[in-house]
C-alpha cells in the first residue's frame, strides 16, 4: 500500500521530507495547493488493488471518506 503525504505550507522540513519520500518511491506527495489538480483517477490507479482497476477511484474515496 502507499498514501499520500500532503505537507503542512511553510513547514520546510515537512516539504523536504515528502520529496524525499516521494523520490524513493515510497509515497506520493503533493502540496497542500496543488490538491483540487490532481487528477485521482490517473494517479492512484497504481496503488489500488487489481479488482479496483476500471472502478472510479474519486467516487470510492469519496464513499470511504463519507464513511469516516
């Protein structure tokens, strides 16, 4: 599994960490301003297990999200 790692704005070490980590290839990041571009379905189709391959992965998180 992976996760996104979403650094706090201004907080250097947070920012330098999440490239870092992104880099190795052990998470994703993305700023915290550049949330609304990504485009879910491209960039965590990888990450998802095979069954969930031709689902749309935004209405899914969105479904678990409503669920927490």
């Amino acid at each position: 599994r992976t996760a996104w790692i979403v650094p706090t704005p201004g907080q250097r070490e947070q920012e330098y960490l999440a490239r870092y980590l992104q880099n190795q290839g052990w998470f994703h990041s993305v700023l915290q301003s550049r949330i609304q571009e990504i485009d879910v379905n491209s960039r965590l189709s990888n990450t998802l297990p095979p069954e969930f391959s031709n689902t749309d992965l935004a209405a899914i998180i969105a479904k678990r999200l409503a669920s927490l």
